[in-house]
C-alpha cells in the first residue's frame, strides 16, 4: 500500500526522533557508548520496516490524536520493540537480525541484555509527559510480552501444546505491543471506548503475524533468517503442530529429532519438507485470514475513518503478502 504524505511524514519524524533519543542513551562523555551503539546498531539503519509508528499514525487519524503526541508513542513503541528482539535474540541464540549480525553476536550477551534493557528505560521515559494511563499501559505491555516470551521458552519440544495456549504466547509476543500503539491512541484522544476495539484489532493482527512468521520459517521467506529455525529450536510453531497432529511420520521425526543435543542437517531439512507437504500449510493459512478478519471486524466504524480506511487496507495488503507462496 502506497502511504499518504502525512504517514511518510510521521515515519522521517520517528526516525528522526529515534536517532536524538538514542544518541542521548550512552550516558554522556564519561560513560562507554557500547550500550549506545548496541541499540543504534538495531534500530538505526537496521532494516525495520517501522510497522509500529505507522500503526499509531493511522490509529491516530481514526480518532484525531494530538501528532505530537502520537509521535512519542510511536517512537516508544519502536524501542519497546527493539527491546524484545535484543532480549530475544540472547534467549534464541540468535546469530542475524534482519540479515545482518545480531548485538549479541557482536558485542555478547550481557551486552544485548544490559541494552534491551536501556532502551525500555528510554521509551518509558519517552511516554514521561503523556497521560498516565499511556505509561501504565507501557508497562503492563512489556510486562505480558516477557511473560510470552517466558511460555514460549517453556513450550520448547512440547509437541502436544494446547492450540489455545500457542495463541496466547503469540498474542502476548506480538499481539499486545499492536494493541498498545491502538490503545495509546485512543487514550490520548480521550476515548476508552475506541481504545479497547483498537486494542483488539492490534492483539488479533500481532497473532496474524506469528502464524505468517511460524510460515515464512519454513517456506525460507525470511531472507534474514535460515529455514527451518524453528525445528532447530524446538519450538513449537502452528505448523508444526498442525502437522505433528495429523501425520504420524511428521510426529515421530520431530520427537526424535527434539530428544537429542544435536540435529543433523539433512533430517533437519527432511522433516521440515514433510510438513510442507502436509496440509497443515493451508491450515495454518486458513487460520491467519481469520485472525485478520476478526481484527477488522474489531474497528467497527472506525474503518471508515480516514486513518482505519488506510489501517483496513494496509491490513489487507500485509495479510495478502504474508500469504504469499504459501499454498491454499
């Protein structure tokens, strides 16, 4: 979807501000900047597509938010979101982000950590002259996203994990820092009705994106990532569930490959393309254009806004190429 001027404008003002806040963030001449560097090297020139902001941007001409005001959630959105790849990337062992090294490849571990941890510092501090509640609802979000992150690490290698229990650690993951840039929005236009439905929309769009995620690991559409990274991490994704499910051979290869240290890499890839020639594919595919109606369903008549036109088609364009080359 091509982007109007004001988008574009409220994206070079995030980056803009992105670089000031964390310029400031080493700490001043007499501190090392490593920690600095650290959080520029992901959220500066890092390749993110700052999916966040533009959501607060079009959430926020749905209800008439102060700009000035949308930008600073945007901008704390985006660190919130640098954060958890930083902490991620320690958790997974991570070696790329985006194709390029991860911080914790480069600098080490407690250097990735100690950074994700400054920059949640830094986008509290950015919400600090917002209303209250915008900061609250900060918290509570970074709160349930490590709580996800905590019930993803302990579902690795649980093949029988409760589908109702894989969407709660997406929705927790990615759904609720989507629900907080609709919510902040909302918030600052003083309308807690709306901030609801918008945070609904963002919860059932954030496990959209885990299930295309949980897709594009498999097909290799992550040109960052190598495929089948799931399987290595023995982690539980929706097509490998799907698949376990219905295929006793699928099953039986991703137990005996999850009971051992290591994983050659020819059954690695074996098992991987069983399940891409299972229908757990089309299945998982069927899933995500529901999770996606449901957000849509979610904005009422916020869709006929000037920004939820743009959010409704922007959402539509997202599901039509998380889908793409995945088969129906």
């Amino acid at each position: 979807m091509e982007l109007t001027a004001a988008a574009n404008e409220f994206l070079r003002a995030t980056e803009d501000r992105l670089g000031l806040v964390l310029n400031r963030a080493g700490g001043g001449v007499a501190a090392s900047d490593t920690l600095g560097n650290a959080a520029r090297h992901l959220c500066i020139g890092g390749g993110g597509k700052r999916l966040r902001p533009l959501m607060v941007h079009l959430f926020g001409r749905a209800v008439d938010a102060s700009a000035a005001s949308l930008l600073h959630v945007g901008v704390a959105a985006e660190l919130v979101h640098s954060a958890s790849l930083l902490h991620d990337d320690v958790v997974d062992q991570g070696m790329f982000r985006r194709g390029r090294p991860t911080v914790n490849a480069l600098w080490g571990n407690i250097v990735a950590v100690m950074g994700g941890d400054l920059l949640l510092c830094v986008a509290l501090d950015e919400l600090s002259t917002l209303d209250r509640a915008v900061t609250a609802s900060a918290v509570a979000t970074v709160a349930e996203m490590t709580r996800a992150t905590i019930g993803e690490v302990e579902a690795r290698g649980d093949l029988s994990l409760p589908p109702e229990r894989l969407r709660a650690i997406a929705e927790g993951k990615t759904g609720a820092l989507f629900g907080f840039c609709g919510a902040a929005a909302a918030t600052l236009a003083g309308k807690p009705e709306v901030a609801r439905r918008f945070d609904t929309f963002g919860r059932h769009l954030g496990v959209a994106f885990q299930i295309a995620d949980d897709l594009k690991d498999l097909t290799g559409g992550d040109p960052g990532k190598p495929p089948f990274a799931d399987i290595r991490a023995r982690t539980p994704s929706l097509p490998l569930l799907l698949a376990a499910a219905s295929d006793a051979e699928v099953r039986r290869g991703l137990k005996e490959l999850w009971a051992f240290g290591s994983m050659p890499d020819e059954r690695v890839r074996e098992v991987g393309q069983a399940v891409l020639g299972s229908p757990a594919m089309g299945e998982a595919r069927v899933e995500l254009h529901r999770e996606i109606s449901r957000a849509l369903d979610a904005l009422g008549t916020y869709a006929q806004e000037p920004g939820g036109e743009q959010l409704v088609a922007w959402t539509q364009a997202l599901g039509e190429a998380f889908v793409e080359g995945i088969p129906a």
